[in-house]
C-alpha cells in the first residue's frame, strides 16, 4: 500500500485487498460459514454503513538511508 494519509475505511480495505476474503459456495444457507464471511466483509465496504463512518491515518515508516 503506497503512500501516506487519510483515507475512508472503504478505501484502505480495498487497497489492503479485502475483497480477497470473499468466498464463492453453493450453500443456501444464509447462516454458513462462507455467507457470514462474505456478509461481513460486505459490511465493512458498504457506503452507509462503517466504511465512511471511519477514516484511517496511514503512516509510513522512514527507514535510514532511504531516499
């Protein structure tokens, strides 16, 4: 993740690559593991939900001898 600053939740999560942790399954059933996952990742994205609710301060680390 380049570069310092503030940025939505939604963003920061999108750079980290949440959508990664999204699982594909057949199963109708809304309470699997899979469909929770999913659920909760979709939670953490959506606009009226957290995702813009909360900023993150990203800050990088200088190390010596770097340009």
């Amino acid at each position: 993740m380049a570069g310092s600053g503030i940025r939505s939740q939604q963003q920061f999560l999108i750079r980290a690559d949440i959508l990664e942790e999204l699982r594909e399954h057949c199963n109708a059933d809304p309470f699997s593991p899979e469909a929770k996952r999913n659920r909760a990742v979709r939670q953490l994205l959506l606009i009226d939900g957290m995702s813009e609710r909360f900023q993150v301060m990203v800050l990088r680390k200088h190390e010596r001898g770097a340009v």
